[in-house]
C-alpha cells in the first residue's frame, strides 16, 4: 500500500467520522428547525405591517394557488392571517421537541405554504426575467431569488416531517 492510498484512506476514514459525529449531534435537525422558526416568525410578523402586507399583493394576486386570499379578506387581514399561519408552524415546531405529532403538523403546514409560496416563481410578473440582448435566455430577478428560498424551505419542511415521524414512532415504542 502506497502513502497516496494510506493517506486516502485516513480521509476517508475521518469523512465518516465526521459525518456521524454531526449526525450524532443533530446538527442537520438543529440548524434547519431553529432557522425555520426565526424565519417563520419574522416573516409572519412582517405579513402583520402595512409595508408586509402590501409587498405581497402581487404574489398572492397572481398565484394560482391563492389568488381568492385577498379577495375574501382584504390585503391586509389577508396579510395577517398568512403571518398567524407562519407563527403556528413555527410555534409546532418548537413544541414538535417535546411533542413530536406537533412536529409532524408543523411540517405539513410548512409543505403548503411553501409549496404555494414555491409556484409563484412561475406565476409572477418579474420573478423570471429575460437576459437583454440574448435571445431566449431567461433567469430570476431579485424576486425571484427571494421566492426560490421557498425551495428550499419546502424540501426542509418535508425534512421536518421525516424526523418528527422517527421520534413520534420512537416515542410510541418507548410507551
């Protein structure tokens, strides 16, 4: 065995123990459900503004999903009732460490809103704009970008759901 070969397999090795002492850690868990809730909070309580509430009436207008919201309630009860649906997923997901069925709803609620936050990519005006002089090409705007977060946070919403669902059956073994 050549030193390049020891060497790689020290790497590798150490990679391994990397990853399960992250794993082990809760390190993926932690950053991802501590960041949805600080976001979930200030978003919320930033749909609750009068600046909140009207930074979003062309994406609730043009959804396909919720284009009705603020046409039954008003952009800014509208607004308001988005940010409460928010602060409950982030408050589920803080009881979710006790209760891990709060978790699970948490998550669920995280699914809808972002999956419906994710489709206004394609539905709003200016969320997808065209390169000036480049014939068919096309990339996100500044809004864009900001809903494309919305991704992400969909994919760690179905994150959530997956680990509350393991401490839930975990928890039901124990009992």
């Amino acid at each position: 065995m050549g030193w390049f070969s020891g060497f790689r397999m020290k790497a590798e090795r150490g990679l391994v123990q990397l990853a399960a002492w992250i794993d082990e850690r809760k390190v993926a868990f932690l950053i991802i459900s501590i960041g949805m809730i600080v976001m979930l909070l200030w978003a919320g309580a930033f749909k609750m503004t009068r600046p909140g509430a009207e930074g979003i009436i062309p994406l609730v207008s043009n959804s396909p999903l919720i284009w009705w919201h603020f046409k039954v309630f008003g952009p800014y009860i509208g607004s308001d009732l988005i940010g409460l649906t928010e602060w409950l997923c982030a408050t589920l997901i803080i009881v979710g460490y006790f209760r891990p069925r709060a978790g699970i709803v948490a998550g669920l609620i995280g699914v809808v809103i972002f999956f419906t936050t994710s489709t206004m990519i394609m539905t709003t005006p200016g969320a997808i704009i065209s390169v000036p002089g480049i014939h068919g090409m096309r990339y996100m705007s500044d809004l864009g970008l900001f809903l494309f977060k919305d991704v992400i946070s969909l994919g760690a919403s179905f994150y959530l759901i997956g680990y509350f669902g393991k401490k839930a059956i975990a928890f039901a073994n124990k009992s």
